[in-house]
C-alpha cells in the first residue's frame, strides 16, 4: 500500500493516478525529480569544468608573463660578505634590512638539489679571507623550474632573487646558509 503525496488517501501499488483526487502518484514524480537532479549534477560538473580550466589558464599565463616581464635592472647587486657581516654584528637589524628585497649575485655552482617540491642551487663563497668558513647562498626557483635542469656543478651563474632568511647559522662551524627565493636566470 501506498499514501496520495496530496490528499493522503490509500492507494494500491501499481496506481499511478489517486482515485480520489486524481493527483500523480508520488513515484512518478520521484523518477522526474531523479532525472531533473542528474541533469543539474551534469549541468554543474560541466560548468565547475570550464570554471577550473578558465582558472588555470588565467593563473599560468599571469605566471609566464610574470616571468617575461622581469625588469633585472631592478635588483641590487649583493656583496655575500657584506650579508654576512650586517647579520654577525645585527641579526635583528639584518633581517630588517635585507628580508623581501630582490638581489642578484655571481658565483660558482656548488650543487644543485630538490628539498621535496623545490629545486635550488649553492653558491658558496669563503668568508673574507679565511678559507676555512663558508657563506652558502641557496637559491630557489619556482615549480619543478625548467631553468636549472640544464645547469651543472662548476657553471657561472648570476642568479636574481628575493632574500628570505638566514636559515643555518654556523654549522658545524664552518657554514652559515641564507636562502634566497622566487629565483631566477637571467638568459637573455
């Protein structure tokens, strides 16, 4: 036994009209009510489909052009020892100083790495004189960067990037590390 969905009255099963007041039995309108939500789900998905691609291509291309349009005239110039120095007499001071500004640097490639999803390169330069400290300047690159998979231990660079942090001081005695990010190769 069934129940009419409008007038409340006992219906047998295989009734698809009351037989008091003649409304639809209450499965028919389940199935058309089934079939109009799939066709939202359908309508939906197709939509959130588009939106996400759009998205992306928006994102990627604001990417590239961001990477095309790098003025490098706009970084400064870094001197590792001068870094260092302002960081041994002021950390405070330091990081104030140097934290979030674009810098460029030279040097020879100590190695190259990937720390989980990140690759980066060492620079490593002596400090003043004394050769048995180092200044290590990690420098790393956006995404799986397709710049330094053609780099090599030994090779020049001069890399561009925004300074973040001392992140090793002293290690072992002998390393302190600064990390550098949002990387760059100027190939032009």
């Amino acid at each position: 036994m069934k129940y009419c969905s409008k007038c409340g009255k006992k219906m047998e099963k295989e009734q698809k009209f009351c037989p008091n007041c003649g409304a639809e039995s209450s499965e028919k309108n389940k199935d058309q009510k089934k079939k109009k939500s799939v066709g939202k789900i359908v309508l939906l998905s197709i939509v959130a489909f588009f939106s996400t691609c759009f998205l992306i291509l928006i994102i990627t291309s604001a990417i590239a052009s961001d990477d095309a349009n790098t003025d490098f005239s706009q970084y400064q110039e870094l001197n590792p020892q001068d870094l260092h120095r302002d960081f041994i007499n002021n950390e405070i001071s330091a990081e104030e100083k140097y934290r979030g500004n674009q810098y460029r640097f030279t040097g020879t490639i100590y190695s190259i790495e990937q720390f989980l999803t990140d690759n980066y390169i060492e620079i490593r330069y002596p400090y003043d004189d004394d050769n048995s400290k180092v200044i290590e300047l990690d420098a790393y690159f956006k995404y799986n960067s397709e710049e330094i998979k053609s780099l090599n231990k030994d090779d020049t660079v001069t890399v561009y990037c925004k300074f973040k942090q001392m992140a090793i001081e002293n290690y072992k005695n002998k390393i302190t590390t600064y990390t550098f990010e949002n990387c760059k190769l100027n190939n032009q």
